[in-house]
C-alpha cells in the first residue's frame, strides 16, 4: 500500500486519476457522472435473475478471500501481537480473540509484512534472540520504532495457529537479489546449509515450504517510484536467483499495476522478453472525502457504484496478460483491496494509523467485491483484502495495544456469509439490470448444492428477488443475512453486536426462488437441489 508521502498513489476510480486527485475532485464525486438520472429514487421492485447452474465458470478458489497484515499502526502490534508478557489474554504471544475469530472464519492465505513496509524491510533484523533484534524506524508508516519482535518465525507461527498459507513480500526496493533468495533458503530449505542450521537453531526445525513470495510491492511507487521497464529489469535480475530449496518451488509475484494501469502492465511485460511470472499484482482501492462513519448519503451511492470499475479491470488485465503467455497462465492476484476513507486524526492518535470503522456500508463494498470474485472466478487467482485487524478495511478491531476488547467488523460477517462459496464450481448469473447500484449477484455448486449471495447497494430501496433456477431443481433452501437501515451502522466496543448474520425468509418451489432483500444488504442463499 502506497505511504502518505509516496510520489504515486493508487488509482480508484479511473486510471487517469490517483486517488488523492479523485478525493479532491468535486467531478468526481458528482453522481451525475457514474449514475443514471431517477436511479436514486427510493422504490420497491422486483429483480428478475437467472442462476445457471449449468453454465461453470471456473473454481471458487479459498485463495479469493485472502487477508494481509502490515507492520502499520496497530495491525501487528497491538493488533495481532501483543507479546507474551501482556495483560491481554494471548496464544503465546498472539492475541487469543483475534486468533479465535480468525480460526472461526478460516484465513486461507495470509501476506505479509507490507505493503511499503516491505521494500524497507530486512528479514535478517527479526530472526533469533528477540532481545538480541535491532530496532529499526518504520518510515512509511509515522516514524515509529520497529523493536523487531514479530518476524519471519513470529509470521510463520501465526499462519500456523491459523492453518492460513503464508505470503512474503519481499524487499526489491531498497534490497538486493541476494538478500531475497537467502531468504527463501532460510525458510524453505530442510537441513544442511548455512541459514538452513541457522533456522534449526532458532527453533525451527521444520522447514516453513513457503510457496507465496512477492518480488516487491508497489515498486511504481512506495517500492521505489521506478518505470515499468526499471523495474522489469530488476524482476528479470531478480527471478534468476529465487529458486527451488528443498522441493518447494517458489510462487513468484511481480509488483502490477495501480488499479488499471494497463501501461504499466505492458511496460513491465515488455521487458521482460519472456520469462513470465508466477503472478503479478494488482491493488484496487476505493475510498472517498469523508470519515467512514460520516459519508452523506449520495456520497455512499456513488462510492459504491465504483465497484463496477474493479470488474472491468479484472477483465482487463487478465486479457492484456493472456496476450502475453508464455506457456502458462499468469496468475493475477488482487493482493490489496478494500475501502480507503478519510481517517480521522483523533482515532489515530488513539488506536494507531489508519484504523478505520467499519460500516453497513463498508460490508455492502466487501459483498460486492467478493461477488466480483465469484463471476471473474477464471481470472484470478488470488485476492487479499486490506487488511486484517485495525488497519483499512479490517475483519477484526482492538481498542488499543493494552486494551483487551476485540471485535467483529462488518466486513469480518460479510467474509462468513461468503464462506460457503469456498472450493465450489461459480456458475454464471444473468439479471435484468446492468447499472452501477443493480443488485449484485454470485453463484457457485458443489454436489447436491447450490449457494447464491444478493447483495443490494441501495440505501433507498428494497427489493422483491424472483430467482430462476436455470438447469436444476430446488428442494429446500436456507438464508443467512446482514443488513441495517443505517447505512453508517457499526459494530462497536460498546455494542460488537449491532451487525450481525441473521437467519432470513425464504422460499423455493421447483426451478424458483423467491425472497425479500432490503435496502444495504448481503444474504446468502444455500439451496439443496435435485
């Protein structure tokens, strides 16, 4: 993620725009520009759509509803960590309600340490006797300083506690191809090399087979500020030394373009002549003027109509990177998304940087996303939210290093409504309406089921959803669902419940499906089917 002092910023709304340019565009924020005159009007109506459980698109992959932790605020901190000598109830260290949540939900992949943490990160600095670890100044993220006590074995233990994949990012910016395949040995290889011992005598005799590493981060800016052909041929120089040690071959993720930055996606594989990554990054934020608690209620209809631009830059980039293939298909892994409001200075000061609420509003964004994933099915590979506690968009909050309240978000109960999508075929949806605010829909089939999540953006509108089951038969159907009139709904240390799945009416009968959906709303439908 881009640093507020970074020469470029992330795009969210079009790629001649960052997003600094886009907050402060009174253009942009006009809902005349994005949405059609009289979609605003409040209504109660019917939506046609069609669920064509015999038309695969491709598998759900776990991989889509992936998470990522910086060293930022108080993500790792305070957050995640809070060390084994802290008054917090902990898991050796770890934050036993966060792990407990986490672990309830299910992390598939987890990334880490940055961001623009990772391009001025040092594996070496917190590897072995923590006492014994240097303390570095965090210069992204406020000048703080790093005391190095969550490392790579901290990392490693976490994903672990939580049976999520682990994900390095590696530092291109200010580090060296050396430091980087050392790296991948440390971690990887069993037995017998230098750094192989050196792990074993940190207490790690298993080697960690970590798969998911990450050639840089956003190197078009915090990771560097270079051109796309600079930093191909860093990745060229690179890519050479990050090889296999002990059977597991790296995944190797190349830093992609900001937002749909198709020049810098044709720049970087031009250079390369070949030789394609494993992966290749992109980061998609949407976010706007106003605090999230605090969004005027046509401000929340606009930014939520954004979402329609990261379906169209999904497609986009996996069609500019298919005319590139070089014998295998690239993966394109969205590994930073999310909502990116305005955050307020006292919060900050008082929870860390970047701890954001999260709203009805914010779950309604996530739904939309990850629906987005479901229908794009065959052309990602990856996605990881930003990020997991405290920090944007996150799953999980705390009430401060030493408090020991932590909290479901939103957004956290919007991942759970999506869970059981998870590993299954997506199938294709068709609906009557194409406008940014349309109900959003995703489908996806395992054996005898079929599951369907309806997301509705309005925050004027409800709706009467008449389902058509196209290509099987329904016998009994249930349906879990998340919604509030308010769309600045929260749940908060004082009442963590407020937001909450809730079982909700539903009706089927043969090849139909029938069901209210109110105004800001996710619900999921699981269908037993003949």
């Amino acid at each position: 993620m881009t640093a507020p002092n970074a020469k470029h910023t992330r795009i969210t709304v079009t790629p001649h725009l960052s997003r600094r340019q886009f907050v402060g565009s009174s253009a942009a924020l006009s809902l005349s520009a994005l949405i059609p005159r009289g979609l605003l009007a409040a209504s109660s109506a019917a939506q046609k759509i069609v669920v064509r459980a015999d038309a695969e698109i491709g598998v759900v992959r776990p991989e889509f509803h992936g998470h990522f932790a910086e060293h930022l605020g108080s993500c790792v901190y305070g957050g995640l960590w809070v060390g084994k000598k802290s008054p917090v109830p902990n898991i050796d260290g770890y934050r036993k309600q966060a792990v407990d949540y986490l672990r309830e939900l299910g992390v598939p992949v987890l990334r880490w340490p940055g961001g623009c943490y990772a391009d001025d990160y040092h594996w070496l600095d917190g590897i072995g006797p923590v006492d014994q670890r240097p303390k570095r100044v965090n210069i992204h993220w406020g000048g703080y300083i790093e005391d190095g006590s969550f490392g790579t074995h901290e990392f490693i233990g976490l994903c672990r506690l939580l049976g999520a994949e682990p994900y390095l990012a590696g530092n291109v910016g200010s580090g060296s191809p050396r430091e980087l395949r050392d790296w991948i040995e440390y971690c990887n290889m069993p037995s017998g090399s230098t750094l192989a011992e050196e792990r074993i005598k940190n207490g790690a005799a298993e080697p960690f087979r970590v798969r998911y590493w990450g050639v840089g981060n956003e190197n078009w800016g915090c990771g560097g500020w270079m051109r796309p052909e600079v930093y191909g041929t860093l990745y060229r120089q690179f890519s050479v030394y990050l090889r296999e040690f002990g059977g597991t071959k790296p995944f190797l993720v190349a830093s992609g373009p900001n937002g749909n930055d198709r020049k810098w996606t044709r720049g970087f594989m031009d250079t390369l002549e070949g030789g394609a990554p494993s992966g290749i990054s992109m980061h998609y934020y949407e976010g706007g003027p106003d605090r999230a608690t605090e969004f005027s209620a046509d401000h929340v209809s606009q930014q939520l109509s954004i979402f329609k631009r990261v379906e169209e830059a999904i497609t986009e980039q996996r069609a500019l990177l298919d005319s590139y293939r070089d014998g295998h298909k690239i993966g394109l892994i969205l590994d930073e998304w999310g909502v990116w409001d305005k955050i307020p200075e006292e919060d900050e000061k008082r929870y860390g940087k970047l701890w954001m609420q999260s709203t009805m509003r914010s779950a309604v964004a996530a739904g939309l996303g990850l629906n987005i994933f479901n229908r794009q099915a065959d052309k990602l590979f990856m996605c990881n939210i930003a990020q997991i506690v405290n920090v944007l968009q996150s799953l999980l909050l705390t009430d401060g290093s030493e408090g020991k309240s932590c909290i479901r978000t939103s957004t956290y109960h919007a991942f759970a409504l999506f869970k059981p999508h998870r590993s299954r075929t997506a199938v294709r949806v068709e609906t009557q309406d194409s406008s940014p605010l349309a109900v959003s829909v995703s489908a996806s089939k395992a054996q005898n089921e079929l599951v369907v999540s309806f997301v509705n953006p309005r925050h004027d509108a409800d709706f009467e959803i008449d389902c058509a089951l196209q290509g099987t038969t329904a016998k009994e159907a249930k349906a879990q669902i998340i919604h509030d009139q308010e769309w600045n709904a929260c749940n908060t240390f004082e009442n963590p419940n407020r937001l909450l799945p809730q079982t909700h009416a539903v009706a089927v009968e043969g090849s139909r499906l029938r069901m209210d959906l109110p105004r800001l709303s996710i619900a999921t439908v699981t269908i037993r089917i003949a």
